[in-house]
C-alpha cells in the first residue's frame, strides 16, 4: 500500500485574512507530522480578492501544495464538496472552515484516531471529552447546545457533535455522502452524519476546540436556525 494523503476542502467566502494564517498552519501541522497533502481552495467569487490571495500563496507553497478551484459565485456547501472531490487525489479527504475556528493541530489526532479503527468518517466534537467552544456569547452557544440536543433526541444519530464542519473521511465515503444529501446550509453536516449511520460507516470523534472566527462575519443569521428546524423535521421524517 501506498502513503496515504490528505486532500483539505477549503471552501472560501471573503477569507482573504484568514486565508494566508490557516494556510501556514495547516502546512506546520502537516510538515510537523510527516503526512503527504494538499489544500485545495474553492473560492465562490469573493469580492475581497481571497482569491488574489491565494494565487499568491501557491506561488509561496507550490501548485502541488496549493490547489486552486474557483466558482463565479456562491453555490452552496455540498457543491463546494462535489467540485473539489473531483480535483482530489488524496485517498482521504479534510473538511474545515477557513475563518481560523479550526485549528489543524487537531489534524494529526484526526488521522491517529482513523488508523485506530479503520473509520470511515473522524468528526471533530465540541461536545465530548475536552472539547469546547470559544469566543461565542450566550444566546450562540444556547443555539449550537439546543440544536444539538434535539437533533440527539429525534433521530438519534450516535455521534456527539452534529453541526460541526471539521471532519476526515474517506474519499469515496464522502462523494457517497454528499450525493445523497439533500440539505443545505447550516443543516448540511447533520444530514452527513446521519446518513452516514444509515450506510452503517463507522464515525469516530476527537475533541476539539472551536474557536469564533477571528476576522470577518460570522455567517449563521435568524434564516439559517429557520432552515436547521425544517431540515431537521425533514431528516426526522426520511430516517
């Protein structure tokens, strides 16, 4: 068998100063511990030149290491996933936001709990172990809790941590996945998670800390908690 390697989804939204800060680490993280990768950046037209940057980044790290995959706009999360799984040629695939509230230190205890059972899917928790949120105020972290606690309730999904983005899989368990997800927006990754468990794939979890985004703003409005309540009634009545 041949090394594994780690292809990261990146997929980007006016993040030109965080780009170049979650890049450098994810290049330490992986450097550091001695597993081949690439960032591939799929950047929905940004207005604030993310895309600039990251040009000039792959002049920085090499084509090898940073790989760009832009679309003229918006279009939503799991199509984000489908356009850079084409591009992939990583036999794992890392997905996480770009706005620095995952830290890829974490990475490296992703990739050690894979190997432990053979996963299918590793989903970093803020919800298990040491796990925590960071820089939220109340009313968010009261959301993230609530969502979180009725989704465990009504469909049972036997994974601690629904809502979060960071996560490993397989490459073919994730085109298998997002293919059969039918939600969008803030809903997305609970639907993964459990249509995971209707596939019977294995999920692991690592604890993490989730830091609020550091510079820009942060994307969950009043329309995204509408859109979490109807996808969930949906999920609740598809599983």
């Amino acid at each position: 068998m041949g090394k594994d390697k780690y292809s990261v989804l990146l997929p980007t939204y006016n993040e030109r100063e965080n780009l170049p800060i979650i890049t450098w680490l994810l290049v330490k993280s992986f450097t550091e511990s001695d597993n081949d990768f690439e960032i591939i950046v799929i950047d929905d037209g940004s207005p604030d030149g993310t895309l600039e940057v990251a040009k000039e980044l792959q002049k920085i790290y090499g084509q090898e290491k940073i790989v760009l995959r832009p679309r003229e706009k918006k279009l939503g999360l799991g199509t984000a996933y489908i356009h850079g799984i084409k591009h992939a040629t990583g036999n794992f695939i890392i997905i996480m936001d770009a706005d620095l509230s995952h830290h890829p230190k974490f990475i490296p205890k992703f990739i050690e709990k894979q190997k432990e059972k053979n996963y299918d899917v590793v989903s970093g928790t803020r919800y298990s172990g040491d796990g925590g949120v960071y820089g939220w105020d109340l009313k968010r972290k009261i959301i993230s809790r609530g969502a979180n606690y009725v989704t465990q309730v009504l469909l049972r999904p036997g994974a601690s941590d629904l809502t979060g983005s960071f996560r490993l899989y397989k490459k073919d368990v994730l085109e298998k996945l997002v293919q059969s997800c039918k939600s969008k927006g803030y809903v997305f990754q609970m639907e993964m998670i459990i249509r995971a468990r209707q596939f019977r794939y294995t999920i692991g979890e690592v604890p993490i800390s989730f830091v609020d985004r550091v510079y820009g703003e942060s994307k969950l409005g009043g329309n995204e908690i509408v859109q979490f309540a109807k996808g969930l009634l949906y999920l609740f009545a598809t599983t």
